[in-house]
C-alpha cells in the first residue's frame, strides 16, 4: 500500500511542468498559418515548399538554442532518398519506382542524461495532389495544405521545443525534436531516422507522436491516444495528468503514424490524435478550420505527460497485439472518414467523400455501419478486416444504424 500511494503522489506532483510555461495559442497560431500557406504548395517532399518548411523548423530549433542532431555536423538536417510506396502509411519500404527525395529536422536538448526522449510529427504533405497515395482520390492540381494533417503536430513540437529548452530546469533525461519527411509516402523519414540514429536507440526511452492534433471537438473533447500498451507506465501516467480532454486509449503500438517505426525497434510510443474528419487529404484542410485553443490543450498535456517522464528516466518496453489491417494494402474503398473516437459498436460515419461508393449507395454521414457483407462491424479494426476481403468491382450489402433503424444497402467498389 505505501508502495502504491507513493507512486500516487509523484504522479500527482508530475502533472505540474517544472517550467510552468503552457503552449500559446499565438504562436500555434503563427505556425500553423505558415506551414499551410500557399506560399508552400501542400509541403510535398523535395519541393521547394516542403524546403521552406524546413527552412521555418530549422530557424525556430536554432532559435530555441537546440543542438544541431543531423547527419552531419552542425546541421539540423538529415536528408535521404527513397521510393513511392503504394500504400500510404505502410511499415514496407518500397524498392522500385521513381527516386524521391526527403529531409527529417532534428534539433538536441542535451541535458547530459544518460537517456532521451523523443518528441515527433511530420511536417510533410501531399502537395498539389498529383503525387498523393490517399485512397480516396482528392482534386489534383489544387494545393492540398495540410493545415491539420500535419502542420498541427509539426506546430506542437516546435511548442514544446520551446517550452522544454527555456525552463531553466535540467531533467532527468534529454529530448530529441524531430520533423519528419515523407511520412504521407509510407512512414519513409522516421523509417530513415530508426535506421539512422543520431542519438543511439538503446539510449532513447520513448517515443512522443503527434499527428492531426488540430480538430479537437468542443462538445466531445476527446483525445485519441495510441500505443498505451507499450509501456506500463502509460495509462497510470496519463490518467493522472490534469486537463479537461476526455482521453480514449488504443494500446496498438503499431498505427497509422510515425510513432510505429520506433514501437517496431522495440521502443515505447505514444500517439496523440484528435480524429479524422471530412477535410483530410483535401485542399479545404486549411488553417481556418483548427480549434487553436483545443490544440493548446492537446499540448500542455502532452507537456504534463513529457515532464512526468522525469520518474521514469527508462520506460519498459511491452508489445501489444497488432491491428494487421491498419497496414495492409486495400484493394478497396468504401470513401467514408471513420470517427475514431467513437466507443460504441459499429463505425460512425464522420464524412462521405463525393462520388465515392458509399455516397453512390446512400450511405451518409453519422451512419453506424454495423456489417460489412457477411462480417460484423464491431469496430475499426473489425471493418478493415471485412474491408481486406473484397476487389474492387464487387458489391457488398453493408447495414448502417441510422438514427432508431437500421438501413441496408449495396455497395459497388
């Protein structure tokens, strides 16, 4: 028992940042409308867009007094080539096609720890759309700015940044900030990165991800976080963070971000996701459309949950089950945006992609689907394993729960 209640009490005390500095929303503000501005053309890897970008990220870890951890000396950038993967957000690297060319931004917080954390998010997006790999097929030649898939997250980082190198106080371990490239090519720059590290991976403890941090809902206030299971320590130290989002743990380490490639070398993550929504990978994913006070929530606790890390200055590593399907190759798409917040049976229909199947058979949004052709949907993971069983040009019949009934329809991919 007094074990337990001192463990209590330090969480407790964690839960206050030793800088009592908090995110700004200004400055979120200021990041976000750069990093989706016109002015960078969607932030495709190897554009000149994506190398402003770079330029911004680079300009603010100098700013802050981060340690240069490129690939070279003195330089924040570590840059690599790689190919086009088929599917987006796949833990397989591609081998074959066009050459294409990315850069990770990587600034140091050396507090001459014997271990770091890292903190992450890509900074990269889909450009005009002509070189995308969304499933759902998006309007190309428009700029696709990425205001929260993923300017968000990349602006969370660069927060954090500052709040963590000017608290004055020297923690228990060292962070690592890093922008990531070419995620929305297939997870490429953090793949690089684990393969490549500049601060070896038997001295990282853990891995911070965030991605699509932007959206939070107002009446919801949930935060979706992912790789809860990947330590023991995760869910006793977030439940007891102070912040009035509602959290839904997800203990896959394996998920449709940047944080897999580190679970994958046996290394604690999180992932922070405030859900999808009807703009993703689309031109109207703008600047104008982000809860900037919902995304400061969403980093001051993400700052509690890095400066409680003072504890623990080396997590335990534990892997989860893994979703199969959240990186198989689909064959098919329905062109519905699921609402991963949702804890109740069945999918929810958060948006329905124009003329996309689902839309052509009726299927609208805040629909439950509840059965894909002869599979129960009993949640995300159950109806992209029905969703695997099919090839485009068949039909399924699907069953939605609209409202007090329930609706079927047929469903051509």
């Amino acid at each position: 028992m007094k074990k337990i209640l001192t463990y209590t009490i330090l969480l407790s005390l964690a839960t206050i940042t030793a800088s009592g500095q908090k995110a700004e929303v200004a400055t979120i503000k200021k990041h976000i409308t750069y990093l989706a501005s016109d002015e960078l053309g969607g932030r495709m890897p190897g554009s000149d867009g994506e190398k402003l970008a770079q330029k911004y990220i680079m300009t603010e870890f100098k700013k802050y007094g981060l340690t240069p951890k490129g690939t070279a000396e003195n330089s924040y950038y570590q840059h690599f080539t790689y190919h086009m993967s088929k599917n987006p957000h796949d833990t397989a690297e591609a081998t074959t096609g066009e050459l294409y060319h990315g850069s990770n931004v990587i600034g140091y917080l050396d507090n001459k720890a014997d271990y770091t954390i890292v903190i992450g998010a890509h900074y990269d997006h889909l450009g005009d759309g002509t070189r995308g790999n969304s499933l759902d097929a998006n309007p190309k030649g428009k700029i696709h700015h990425g205001a929260d898939d993923n300017a968000s997250g990349t602006s969370g980082v660069l927060e954090l940044a500052r709040i963590f190198a000017g608290n004055g106080v020297t923690e228990k371990y060292n962070i690592l900030f890093i922008a990531f490239s070419a995620e929305e090519a297939g997870l490429i720059g953090s793949k690089y990165y684990v393969n490549h590290p500049t601060i070896p991976l038997d001295r990282t403890s853990c891995m911070i991800n965030m991605d699509m941090i932007g959206r939070l809902n107002d009446s919801t206030r949930k935060v979706i976080v992912y790789g809860t299971g990947t330590s023991n320590v995760w869910e006793p130290l977030l439940n007891n963070t102070r912040s009035d989002v509602v959290l839904k743990f997800d203990s896959a380490g394996i998920g449709p971000s940047d944080q897999t490639s580190f679970y994958l070398k046996d290394i604690p993550v999180l992932f922070f996701f405030t859900g999808q929504h009807s703009d993703y990978h689309k031109p109207t994913d703008v600047a104008d459309k982000i809860n900037y006070e919902g995304e400061k929530r969403v980093i001051d606790l993400v700052a509690q949950v890095v400066d409680s890390l003072q504890n623990y200055p080396r997590l335990s590593f534990q892997k989860t089950s893994t979703h199969e399907s959240k990186t198989s190759s689909f064959k098919v798409s329905m062109g519905i945006m699921p609402d991963y917040a949702y804890d109740q049976p069945g999918v929810r229909v958060d948006g329905v992609s124009d003329n996309k199947p689902a839309q052509k058979a009726g299927i609208k949004a805040d629909d439950v689907i509840i059965q894909l052709g002869d599979y129960p949907v009993k949640d995300i993971y159950s109806y992209m394993d029905a969703l695997n069983k099919y090839e485009k040009g068949k039909t399924a019949k699907v069953i939605v729960q609209r409202g007090g009934e329930k609706k079927e329809f047929s469903v051509t991919f």
